[in-house]
C-alpha cells in the first residue's frame, strides 16, 4: 500500500510540474515519445523529451541512492 501511494503521488506531482510550467503535451511515460514521433513525425519535441526524461531517470536514481545508501550498511538481522 505505501509503494502504491508513492507511486500515486510521483505520477500527480509530474502532472502538476507540468501543468504549472505550461506545458500540454508534457510526457511522464517515455513510451509516449516514440508515438509521438511516428503520429507527428517531427523530430523537433522528440530529442529534447528524451533528453530531459533521462536526466529525471538520472535525478530520481540519486535521490533513490541518496535516501536509501545507510540502509544497505546495516547489518542484517536473521531469524
């Protein structure tokens, strides 16, 4: 349930970014781009989504890391 609620919460935040900076056809699902590009076959929106959702992959892994890094130093308890 918490993983679902976070999940929840990441897809609302980026839809409202993207409302709040204006953009309509913001793209939180990368599959969404290549349609793009074959339903408009402009290749003008393409390159610049896909270089700012692999900075957010790369954004959102760090701040995975960052949050998770001393729960992998603790020891383990066993049963």
């Amino acid at each position: 349930m918490v993983i679902i609620s976070g999940r929840a919460f990441a897809v609302m935040s980026g839809v409202f970014v993207a409302i709040a900076g204006g953009s309509r056809d913001a793209h939180i699902n990368p599959a969404v781009t290549p349609g793009l590009l074959v339903a408009s076959g402009s290749y003008s929106k393409v390159v610049p989504y896909s270089l700012a959702q692999t900075a957010g992959a790369f954004a959102g892994s760090i701040l995975v890391w960052v949050t998770t890094a001393r729960l992998a130093n603790q020891p383990r308890i066993r049963n």
